[in-house]
C-alpha cells in the first residue's frame, strides 16, 4: 500500500462496536457484512506501512489480529527497523483500540527493536452501568524506570520474582518473527488461552518495551457475552480449561533449555524464565481449585483426581483438602456467602 497511508484491517468473529475508536476528520469506516470485516484507513500518516491479516499459519484461534509491516527504510527514524520487522497486536472480538494505536505502536518500533510492546494500563467500559464512561486500569505495577523505554526481560524476573501481569496477549503488540522462532500459538478451544500465550512468550522474550500509554479498550459485563454466562457447561470449559493451561505452564517450564544450559542444570537465565512460569502454574491452581469446589468432580471432566494429586507439591498445604473433598472444602464459604446476602436483603 503506497501513498503514505497507515491502513489497519481487523478481521473479528463478530461484529465490532466501534462507536468511539476513531475520531478523526480524516478517518472512514468500511464495514464488509459478509466477513465480519471492519476496516479502517487513516490518510495523511507519515510512513509507508502495510498491515495484512494473512497469517492463520501463526495462531490457530478465531481472534482478531492485525500485522504491522515496515516498509520504509529510508526515513532516518526508521534506521534500527529492519524492512522486514513485523508486529502483530491481537484483539479481542469484544474490544477495540485507540483510534491512535498503531501509529502510536509504529513509532516505538521503528525506533527500539523489541519482542513486543506492552501497555502498562487500558481503557475499560463496563457495560451493566448505563452512560458509563471509560475508567483507566493499571495492568503492569513496576517502577517508572521501566516505562517508556526498552528493558531486558530479564531484569523484570531478577528484580521482581512473583511479576503477574494480566492479558497479555491483547495488552501486547509482539514482533511475528519472535513467536514464528519459538512456535508460539493460541491453544484453540480453551479459555484464558491469552494468559498462556502471552505469558509464555513473556518468558521467552529477551527485550521488551512498556508504553504507559491506554491503547487497548475493554468490553466488559457486554450482554450475552460468554464470560457472563454461569452454566454448569461454561464452568466445566473452564475447569477443563484450568487443567490444561497448569500442565501446559509446569511442562514448559521442564523443557525450558538455553545453549548455556548444562546437560544436568539450567543456566541462571532460564533458572528465572521457568521460575516465572510455575508461578503462573500456582496462580491458575488457585482459580481452577476455587472452581473445583463450586461443582465438585464430574464423570465428563477431562481429568480425574488423581490428575489433581500431581499438582500437590505446587500448591499450599491448606488448599490440599480442596483436592480430595472439593465440595466439602467450599461448604463453609458458601454458608457464609449465603448468609451474607441474607443479612443484605434484610439491610
């Protein structure tokens, strides 16, 4: 695409709302019926860029994304961005981005050579709450130090063991050629397959850049989304789903090797990177325990308890009985619950 234009293609598994995404004069919407294709063009940018959405050989997931193509090498901003960099920024079906987000993701990358962009807060809408405006969330608590410039992935997981960022697939814009290097896809057919995908090539990354900046804006509490939905159904998907993100994590980490790494003991780096990954592991066995308790084991779950018993040595020992007697473990919660919404009513 020549002429100096930045043009973004969004190809969603539904329909977009885009009411407030684009408020510029010199911006228009195409919208295709037939693809669930929304297509925006903002003239007068400064640089070539080319943005394609041929790449269902990358992810092998519904979502949305768009690539970040670097064409024009001549421009003296541009002297660090190889001609052939790309950078693709997934998006939620549910969400959209800052009318200014890719040409604000283009000058950071054609100025630092990152695994990817991450935006340390976003927009969201809760949409239960009638004319309710957007509220700002910090998603990424670090010192300002590590704002606004390149960091070393590394230094975050030295100087900041138990990290746990959020959403990092769509807060994440990530340089294609990075995940193409370590096969990272989508899980399909899971839940929370964003919190594995970008929490695993967040442990992968060498160097990474943080935006202060919103550019992501979330949908939430949108009427018959799945994430409102509370069915015994929906809640087995996620147990089901909880199962394979903790294995998946607690067997990355096993496999994580560098060239430094010695045949018996993993060099301090990965030492760091694997570290990370089981603190993820433990963090999703709170959430699939809290779940497991609700519901209790189901003949149709894909897994049994004595796939659980392999988890114990990562969990705390008060949340072991949970393992065995999930029901029994959440009884007392949801006495208390109970009568706390009685004593609410009568308030």
């Amino acid at each position: 695409m020549g002429g100096g234009e930045l043009e973004a293609r969004i190809l969603a598994d539904s329909t977009l709302d885009s009411r407030d995404s684009v408020d510029s004069k010199d911006s228009k919407y195409l919208a295709d019926s037939t693809d669930s294709t929304l297509k925006f063009e903002k003239s007068k940018s400064r640089r070539d860029s080319a943005i394609s959405t041929n790449s269902q050989d990358l992810v092998d997931s519904p979502n949305a994304h768009n690539f970040i193509d670097s064409t024009d090498s001549t421009n003296a901003i541009d002297s660090t961005l190889n001609p052939q960099d790309s950078y693709i920024v997934f998006l939620d079906s549910d969400d959209y981005l800052e009318s200014f987000a890719l040409e604000h993701i283009y000058k950071i990358v054609s100025k630092n050579k990152v695994d990817f962009v991450a935006c340390s807060s976003y927009n969201c809408h809760n949409e239960s709450i009638p004319n309710a405006t957007k509220s700002k969330t910090t998603h990424i608590n670090l010192p300002d130090i590590y704002i606004n410039r390149p960091i070393k992935t590394l230094s975050i997981l030295r100087d900041f063991p138990t990290f746990k960022p959020q959403n990092m697939a769509w807060l994440y814009t990530h340089n294609v050629e990075f995940l193409r290097s370590h096969n990272l896809r989508f899980t399909p057919k899971v839940y929370h397959e964003d919190d594995l995908f970008g929490r695993y090539a967040f442990a992968l990354s060498s160097r990474i850049f943080i935006t202060n900046t919103p550019l992501y804006n979330y949908r939430i509490n949108r009427p018959n989304s799945i994430m409102n939905t509370h069915s015994l159904t929906r809640k087995k998907h996620s147990l089901n789903s909880y199962f394979l993100i903790i294995n998946r994590f607690l067997d990355l980490a096993d496999l994580l090797k560098c060239v430094n790494c010695k045949s018996d003991e993993i060099c301090n780096e990965c030492d760091l990177r694997k570290g990370f990954l089981i603190y993820s592991a433990r963090e999703f066995i709170i959430y699939f325990l809290k779940l497991l308790q609700t519901i209790g084991y189901k003949n149709d779950l894909e897994f049994s308890k004595n796939d659980i018993k392999k988890l114990l040595p990562y969990m705390e020992s008060r949340r072991r009985f949970c393992v065995y007697f999930p029901r029994i473990y959440g009884f007392p919660k949801m006495l208390k619950m109970k009568f706390k919404k009685i004593n609410n009513n009568h308030s």
